[in-house]
C-alpha cells in the first residue's frame, strides 16, 4: 500500500498497477515527444544553412547546365571543324600515300632490278669460285701426288731429272747435248752438254737432298736443327765427291761438272747457311746450280756453241759472200746494159715523133687540096748513129 496526498494505492491490484503502467506511457510519450521537439529545432537550425547551401548548388546547377549547353555548342562546331580537317588531313593522306606508294614502287621495281643483277653477278663469282675450288682440289691432289713422289728416292731423282730435261731442250739445240750419256768410265751422266775446246763437254748431274732440307725445317730446338745441318753438310759434300770423282774425266770432259739441284728452297739455304759447302764445290770444280741460275748457265753456254758454230762455218760464209759478190758485179753490168737499150729506145722513139709529124702536115695539105703549096721540104738532120727515120 502506497500514500499519495490523500490517496492510498494498493499496488497488488491489478488495475492500480494498469493506471501507473498507463501513467508512465503517458509520461515516457510525452517525454519523447518533448525530445522530438527539441531534436527537430535543432534540426531546423542546422537544416537552414543546408538550404541555403542547396539553393545555391541549385544556382551553380543551372549555371552549369547552360555552360554545358554552351559547351555542346561549341563541341559541335570543333566537331565539324575537326571533321573537315580530317577530311582535309585524309585527302592530303591519300595523296602522299600515293606519292610513296609510286616512289616505293619505283624504288622496289629498281631494286629489284639492282638485285636480279646483283645476284646473277653473285651466281657467276659463284660459279667462278667453284671452278676455282675444282682447281684448288685437282691442284691439291697433285700436290699430294707431288709429295708422294718426293717421299721415295728414286721418284725423287726421276723428277730432278725430268725438270733437267725441260729446262735444257728449251735453252739448247737439240744436238748440242745428249740425255743419260755413258761415259768412258762406265758412269751415265744425266746430261752431258757439247761444248768446244775449251772449256769441252760438261757434265750435269741432278741431286735433291730432300729427307736433309727437311729435318733443318722441321728443327723445333737448337740441337735438332745443328744436327739437320750437318745431315744436310754432310750430304751435299757426298754429292760434290761423286760428281767431281764420276764425272769429270781428263782428256774427256771439262775439267768441271754441274750439280743441279732442282729446289729454289735448297738453293737458298745452301748459299745463305751454308757457304763453306760452296766454296767446298768450287774447289772441287763443281758448280752448283738452280732451275733459275742453269737455265742462266745455258743460254751463255748457247751462246759459246753459237759461237763456235759461226767459227767453223767462216770459210764457207766466205765463199758464200764471195759468190754474192760476183752476182751483185753481174747485176750491175746487167742494169748497164738495160739503161743503153732504154737510151736507144727512147732515141727511137723521138725520130718516129719527128716522122710522123711531118706525115700529118702533109695529111692535112692533102686534105685541103693546096697543091700549088706543096713543095719539096727539106728534112732535119737525124742524128748519125742508129737506125734512120722515114722522113
């Protein structure tokens, strides 16, 4: 039981406890609607400068809503002018296209005229490097065979004596030396040359110190290359004894002979390295000789055979010059003649010139009928001596 003024309420009954429930509602109503109240002024008060804000956006709105206007406007005036420059540009496009395209063309066209030819010389320099390489290949197998043939000893004398042969029949007549010649003491020179006394036949002999020369090229230390030189010493002074024992015979032949050696290599090696070899042939009479310095030492010897030749042959040159001058002696009396038989001849002719002058005058007095004019003439002396004219 509650006291309230003079009111006593009884919170078991129900409707008691009703009318406070409802009584609460009301005041929590009210008080709600109080807070809304309040909420909604101070809303209006914070809602004004909003409108004031919207009002104005609205203004810059239609601001912007006739600038976009302007803007289309002028969009579609820069649109236009845009397309006519495009269609001006594409014209323009069109002809310059044109222009490159017929300068590409002609550029293309003659580049391919540049490279037709440019290839068709490329085919040929191809075809000449293959007929080149055809030649290196055969020449390579040759050199091979070369070397083959220079690996054995006698093959290798074979070729020394075959170079020989070409190099003397071109220098010399072919009976001023004889190939392979035998000689009184049974040994067989590979040319013997025909000379006069003195100096008389010469003898040539042909060597190639091939396996020497080469082990002095081979030489990687100075060890190897003294003893290759002394292998190559040692065989070129073996040569110059057998030449100057087998082929220079008293009373036969020269009382020198001639080594050929056919290498330019060898030649130089010997001369440059090797000098006491020389002079060691020299003392011993013979000479040694290369391709190029015997193809020398055969036109001098050509040269003494011509000469000896002309000597043998001078008597029967001087009859011979003596006969041409008997018929040069002939001819002159003969021409002395024929100019006197020109000199009566033309003294002939002159009195039948004479003659048959004075055959026509009187012709032409005949023909005239001038008899009372005509008398005896008296002729001109003619000359005494040959046959008189007809006047």
């Amino acid at each position: 039981m509650i006291q309230v003024g003079p009111y006593a309420l009884d919170m078991s009954d129900p409707l008691t406890l009703a009318a406070l429930a409802g009584g609460g509602a009301v005041l929590l109503i009210l008080l709600l609607v109080l807070l809304a109240l309040r909420a909604a002024a101070r809303t209006a008060r914070t809602v004004e400068p909003l409108a004031r804000q919207m009002a104005h956006l609205g203004e810059r709105v239609q601001g912007l809503s006739d600038g976009q206007q302007q803007l289309a406007g002028g969009l579609n005036h820069v649109s236009e002018a845009q397309a006519s420059a495009q269609a001006h540009m594409l014209q323009l496009m069109e002809r310059r296209l044109a222009q490159v395209s017929e300068r590409m063309s002609e550029n293309l066209h003659g580049s391919a005229r540049r490279t037709a030819q440019s290839l068709g010389d490329l085919q040929q320099r191809l075809e000449a490097i293959d007929r080149a390489q055809d030649k290196i290949t055969k020449l390579s197998g040759d050199v091979l065979s070369l070397q083959d043939i220079l690996s054995n000893k006698q093959t290798r004398g074979a070729f020394g004596e075959m170079q020989l042969r070409d190099i003397v029949t071109k220098a010399l007549p072919s009976d001023s030396y004889a190939l392979q010649a035998t000689l009184s003491n049974g040994r067989r020179a590979d040319c013997l040359i025909h000379l006069p006394n003195p100096p008389g036949p010469i003898c040539i002999d042909s060597k190639f110190p091939l396996e020497a020369y080469e082990a002095l090229r081979r030489a990687s230390t100075d060890a190897e290359a003294a003893e290759a030189g002394r292998f190559l010493r040692n065989s070129l002074k073996k040569h110059i004894k057998d030449i100057a024992e087998r082929y220079i015979i008293e009373g036969e032949t020269a009382d020198g002979a001639l080594m050929f050696l056919p290498s330019e290599a060898v030649y130089a090696e010997l001369h440059a390295n090797f000098p006491e070899v020389v002079r060691e042939g020299f003392a011993a009479r013979v000479w040694i000789v290369s391709p190029t310095t015997c193809m020398a030492t055969l036109n001098t010897m050509r040269a003494i055979l011509k000469d000896a030749r002309m000597r043998a042959q001078a008597g029967a040159i001087r009859r011979e010059l003596g006969l041409l001058f008997a018929d040069v002696e002939r001819l002159g009396g003969r021409v002395d003649n024929l100019d006197r038989h020109f000199s009566q001849a033309a003294k002939d002719l002159s009195e039948i010139r004479i003659s048959a002058d004075k055959a026509g005058r009187r012709a032409r007095r005949l023909d005239n009928f001038d008899f009372e004019e005509l008398a005896p003439e008296s002729e001109p002396a003619l000359p005494v001596p040959g046959p008189a004219g007809d006047g």
